[in-house]
C-alpha cells in the first residue's frame, strides 16, 4: 500500500518536471502544425479543381502583425475559394474578416479594426514573365506561386495591405469610443428594461 502510494508519488513527480519540459516545446509544435495545415500543396490544381480552403488564425500566429497591435488576442477567420477564369487563369478569391486591436496613434490605447478583406488574385507561376499589359491592368492582381502556398502567409500580407496607416479613435480618452456606440453596453440594455435613462 506503501509502496503504491511513494511509487505514484514519483511517477506524478516525473510527469511534472516532463510535464514543464515538454510544455512549452509541445505548445510549439502543435502551433507550427496548425500552421502546416494550411498549406496548399499545389495551388494551381486548387483553383482548376474550384476548392475552397476555410479556417481561423490566431493573431498570436501573424507574428509580422504583433508590432502594430495593442494585444495578439483573438484569431481572424479566412476563406480561400479558387476557381478558373474567362481567359483559362487560376483565381483565388480570398476573404478575411476578424476585429484587430490596433494602436492608436494618438493615445496609444487600443482601437478596434473591423478587417473586411476581398480579394481576387490570379495565380502566376513564380518567375514568369508579365507583359507590359498585364503589368498595366490595375484590375488583375497577380499573385505569383511555385506550386505550394503558404494560406497563413498569404493571409497575413492581405492583413498587412488592409490595414490603416496611422489607426486613430474618432475621440480619444475613451478606448474603443469609435466602436462603442454599435455595440449594445450590457448597462444600457439594463438601463432601457428598467425604462430611465442612466
Ligand atoms: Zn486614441
């Protein structure tokens, strides 16, 4: 009896001390595989075959995002649908949506970003040579590829291309004042039940 109980004791020791070794390497590798997951391995043959790819990501995830925001929080959502053009080219339709807590620049304090992004991008393999038209044509927007697309990178240069310039409140002093008045305050909603005004 005594010895199941010191034997259990050491065995719950061993699996802490594994436990807090393995933690922060194990929290690694299942971010990297999460990422791996979305991975396209042959973007061309994605759009032929009119596929579509859809999935969240961790702000935490766009570490290129995490100097312009004011906490990695939350996570944006994507879909990714490809499909074949008119003139026979691969199109990617690519939408992301998700609220980015931006820094404001006038008060350092977080302002909300409602990130609406969508996009139409004609795969050109890596390498190949646009002509003077194409290059022209504001209404293409190409979008070259080896075979193999990274979604998490892809999502996050359309983020990085989105996003304002220098983010502000429309009134500082208040953190989140430009979104406050589209969401319902649970104080408000109280205030209306009870018929008086706060
Ligand atoms: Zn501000």
């Amino acid at each position: 009896m005594l010895n199941t109980t010191k034997r259990c004791a050491i065995l719950l020791k061993r699996h802490f001390v594994l436990t807090c070794k393995a933690k922060n390497n194990i929290i690694h590798r299942l971010s990297r595989n999460s990422s791996r997951l979305k991975r396209i391995t042959d973007a061309f043959r994605f759009a032929k075959e009119g596929r579509v790819l859809e999935g969240t990501l961790p702000l935490s995830d766009l570490e290129r995002l995490h100097d312009l925001l004011a906490d990695v929080e939350g996570a944006i959502t994507f879909r990714l649908e490809g499909s074949k053009g008119a003139r026979g080219e691969h199109l990617l339709q690519l939408a992301v949506t998700g609220i980015i807590p931006l820094v404001c620049q006038r008060c350092l304090q977080a302002v909300p970003f409602d990130l609406d992004v969508d996009n139409l991008l004609e795969l050109v393999p890596e390498g190949a040579e646009l002509s003077q038209d194409e290059l022209e044509d504001d209404t293409r927007d190409f979008l070259p590829v080896a075979k193999e697309l990274d979604v998490a990178e892809l999502v996050e240069d359309e983020i990085l291309l989105a996003l304002p310039v220098a983010p502000r409140h429309e009134k500082c002093g208040l953190p989140g004042a430009a979104n406050a008045g589209e969401r319902s305050h649970p104080f408000a909603v109280l205030a209306g039940l009870k018929g008086k005004p706060n």
